[in-house]
C-alpha cells in the first residue's frame, strides 16, 4: 500500500531529483526529448507549496520518496501545478495514488474542482488525468487563469498546439 504524507523541507533535494528522474520518461518522445534536461522547480516553489499544506508525497515500500504532487488554491479549484513520479516508480500507482489524494483535500474543503495543464496526447499526461474523471477544456470560452497558464508555458518553450486545461468536477 502506498503511503502519502506532507512534504516538507528534509525532503528538498528528494523532490527535485524525482523530478528529474520523472522527466526522463520525454526521451521517448522525440520532440519531447529536451524535457529530460529541463531544470526541476524551485526550492522557493516546493516551500510555497509545503506553507499552503498542498505538497504530498508517496513514499515506496521502502518508506523513501517515490512520487510528489504541487498544488494550490485557485478560487474554487484546486490547481494541479506538478505531479511527477521517480521513473523507476512509474507505472505502479504511485502518480494515481497522489492524484486521489489531492481529490479527497479538495473534497475535505468544499472545493468544486481540480484543475491542471498538460500535454493533450501523451499518454502519462491527459489521457493518465482522462481516466482519473478529468475532462479537456475548450480553448473557447476557457477561464482567464488557466488561459494564462497556457500562454505563460508556450512563452517558456512549451509547444501550445500539444497543451491543454483539464478540469475535474467534484460537484
């Protein structure tokens, strides 16, 4: 059984090399590949989330940090800024397990939604948030935040045509 728990400082340098070991898994997509060498959040960043109580992360059987998820409130949603999975974890429940955990927070504080950007046909990104009940958000009529959020990931680099808002009801 998989074990999440807050994050907290200690765990630092942990989160930031799963992070990276996680992105490992874009070497499988050729245009995707450059995600591999992409430098992981910040310290400052896992702190912000760590003082809103919105980081968890799954420890693996052998109690050591497996997986994390960063989030934050954003109104009346919960947004999904980072879930990332050490990759020799991968495929085993962990990214699941965190993702039903950040449901239940939501949930716990009368939230109506959880919201997250990603890739549209990578198959750990939207179709992975697909299965967990997450629904692609149309670019028309899309609230200003996650538009935004969108514009700011293509002006890092990211490729606009291959991202999407998701968006996962809980009322």
């Amino acid at each position: 059984m998989t074990t999440i728990r807050q994050s907290d400082e200690a765990l630092l340098p942990a989160l930031r090399a799963i992070e990276q070991s996680a992105a490992q898994a874009f070497l499988q997509i050729p245009e995707l590949a450059w995600l591999a060498q992409g430098d992981p959040m910040s310290a400052r960043r896992h702190r912000e989330f760590m003082r809103l109580g919105t980081e968890w992360v799954a420890l693996d059987d052998a109690g050591h940090a497996a997986g994390f998820l960063s989030a934050e409130p954003a109104g009346s949603a919960l947004h999904i800024w980072e879930l990332s999975v050490q990759h020799s974890h991968q495929g085993q429940g962990l990214g699941r397990a965190l993702m039903q955990h950040a449901i239940g927070h939501a949930r716990a504080r009368q939230l109506s939604s959880l919201t997250l950007t990603t890739f549209r046909d990578v198959p750990w990104n939207a179709p992975f948030y697909a299965r967990l009940g997450f629904e692609v958000l149309p670019e028309h009529g899309m609230e200003t935040r996650l538009a935004s959020i969108l514009q700011d990931e293509a002006a890092h680099g990211l490729p606009a045509a291959q991202r999407c808002a998701m968006r996962l009801a809980l009322r």
